[in-house]
C-alpha cells in the first residue's frame, strides 16, 4: 500500500520509507559488518530516481575515503549499485574487536 505518500505536503520534506539490509565484507584479516539503508522517497527531485541506497561504513580510507551508495528508479536497483560500489573498495579501517563472550554467570561456590 502507497497511501504513505500522500501525507508529504512539499516535496522539500523529502518524506522516505526506510528499508534496511546487512551484509559482511570481508577484508585482509577478517570481515565487518555493514549496514545498507535504502529510502524510497515519496517524491523525487528526479522522476526516474525515487531510491537512494547508502553504506555505514567508509571504504578506501588510506587512499581517498569512499561511502558505497547507489540511486535508482527500483529498490533492488539502489541496493544492487550499493552492493556494486561496496565490493569494488577494499576496507582499510580500525580493526573491530571482537565481542566479549556471553557466557553464563558462575555462582561462588562453584568449582
């Protein structure tokens, strides 16, 4: 249903259904996590370039710092541009430690 699109007054608001996507990307010692959101604007500013897909995360960044993004007329076109730009950049950045384990809590008394 479409109905959302109405409730935009002036396109200048840029009101946009947000769909969200994750991925992992490796790199030389391991793979990151990255998140892709793609709006689907009420209104375009263009009338064939309604979604605009974006990555959290920098590519590049020893060289010249790339964000990996994509516009399009489809949601899987935006994505699709997105996902091309992402795997076309190396990721150079911080290494992301891992996460503490989860383990259960130990009582006292136990050996």
């Amino acid at each position: 249903m479409e109905d959302w699109k109405f409730v935009e007054k002036d396109p200048s608001e840029a009101l946009a259904r947000l769909h969200f996507f994750s991925i992992k990307k490796k790199h030389a010692t391991g793979e990151v996590e990255a998140r892709i959101t793609v709006k689907e604007f009420a209104s375009a500013k263009t009338s064939d370039m309604k979604f605009f897909a974006v990555a959290d995360l920098e590519l590049n960044q020893k060289t010249a710092r790339f964000q990996p993004c994509g516009w399009h007329e489809t949601l899987m076109g935006a994505l699709t541009e997105c996902l091309r730009n992402l795997r076309k950049f190396e990721y150079e950045g911080p290494e992301v430690a891992a996460a503490p384990a989860c383990d259960p809590p130990q009582s006292a008394g136990a050996v």
